[in-house]
C-alpha cells in the first residue's frame, strides 16, 4: 500500500513546492537564467540519486538503454517550465493557474489513454471528465 500511495504524496507536494517556486520566481530574472539553475541543481541530484541507487551499470554504460523518450522528455520540461513562470508573470493566481493547466492537461490525455494506450473509460471517468470542464468554465467566469 506505501508503494502505490507513496508516489502520489511526492507528485503532490513536489508540484507544491514547484508551483511555489515557480510563482516566486524573480520578475526581473531571465527565465532561462532561472531554469539553467534549475537543472543544474537537477543534474546534480540526479547523478548522486544515481550513485545512491547501487546502480549494477555504470552512469555512462546505462545511457545505453535509453532512447527518444529521455531527449523528448528534457525537451517537454523546458516548455512546462518556462509556461508556468510565464502565466503567473502573466498574472494567473498560483491558485487557479495550475488547477486550469492541470484540468485540460487531463482531459488532453484521454483520447492518447484510449487510442494509443488501450485504457478503459467508462460512464464514472466520462462524467468526471464533464464535470472538470464544468469546473473550468466556472473557474474563468
């Protein structure tokens, strides 16, 4: 039970903390000055979580079973992180502007669940669904 609860605390409270983070962000700062910071810190604590992970391969000799996925995925982080330090240097609340993304975030990834990923979606998941962009609606009036 820790296993499966565990992953969604440290989900929750690392967004807590980006978000914080990210809406107190220098307004006068480069983004980019921010984010290269940002990953630094990142590199670095990857490459010690690494060590401290007994790897059985080497740091360079496991680059070898990666693939698109990782290139991609840095690619994505850096769009993610510069739009959320843009929106709220646009004036979006820290309240509202990641419940909004996050939302059709949500719904975004359904039809990718479904078609590419074969998930299930039944009558339950539908009116959750309906009633997130029902949210949404009242959110932004």
């Amino acid at each position: 039970m820790f296993m499966y609860v565990f992953p969604i605390v440290l989900i929750v409270t690392s967004n807590i903390l980006y978000n914080i983070c990210q809406k107190s962000t220098p307004q006068k700062a480069n983004p980019f000055s921010a984010l290269f910071i940002t990953y630094l810190v990142a590199g670095i604590l990857t490459v010690v979580a690494f060590c401290l992970s007994k790897p059985d391969k080497s740091f360079i000799q496991s680059f070898r079973e990666l693939n698109w996925t990782s290139l991609a995925l840095g690619a994505s982080i850096v769009g993610l992180e510069f739009g959320y330090i843009m929106a709220y240097r646009a004036g979006w609340n820290i309240s509202v502007g990641s419940l909004v993304a996050n939302i059709i975030l949500a719904i975004a990834l359904i039809p990718i669940g479904i078609f590419f990923y074969q998930e299930g979606f039944g009558l339950n998941k539908v009116l959750g669904a309906v009633l997130c962009i029902a949210g949404l609606v009242l959110i932004n009036k």
